[in-house]
C-alpha cells in the first residue's frame, strides 16, 4: 500500500526528543461520507483538534474489523464499501 504522509512532533510544532525506541501501534481510520457527503469528523476536547474516526487495531482483528468496530463506537454507524487509501506513519511521542 502507499505510504502517503510520515508525520513526526516536529511537524506539529512540539519540540519532544525523539526517544531511542518507538513502540508500534497500529491503528486504521476512516474517512466516512453520509447520504450528503458530509464527513464525519471528532473533536478531540482535551487537544483541541478534529481527527477522523477509527483507532487501534486488538489482538485478533485485522484492519477491516478494528475500523467497523471504531465506526460503530465512535460515531454509531455500520461502514461498508471500504477501500484502502493508503498508509500513515507517525513517529510521536
């Protein structure tokens, strides 16, 4: 798949030495269109940002599965006609 964006703190304007090792997390999100192509977007209160919804992937699922399970936890809908974009990697602290 087609690494489209690595994102590191200094790209978002934090200055955190980088550590000496980083523990992966893998994580899917979705952009996901109502009947109006509107797009369903979370605020992050504590941060103060917008993210897209979905989240980590658990022990068993695969990518597929952790985001209908996101989806339907964060904004109460079934997904279906889901195609991969592509991949984001973020190395934060």
């Amino acid at each position: 798949m087609k690494l489209l964006k690595t994102i590191r703190d200094k790209d978002l304007g934090l200055d955190f030495a980088e550590p000496s090792v980083y523990r992966e997390r893998k994580a899917s999100r979705a952009l996901v269109f109502d009947k109006d192509n509107n797009i369903a977007l979370l605020h992050a209160k504590n941060k103060s940002y917008h993210k897209l919804p979905g989240g980590g992937i658990e022990d068993g699922e695969d990518i597929i599965q952790a985001l209908r399970r996101e989806a339907m936890e964060e904004i109460g809908c079934e997904i279906d006609n889901i195609k991969e974009l592509g991949i984001v990697e973020e190395y934060r602290n």
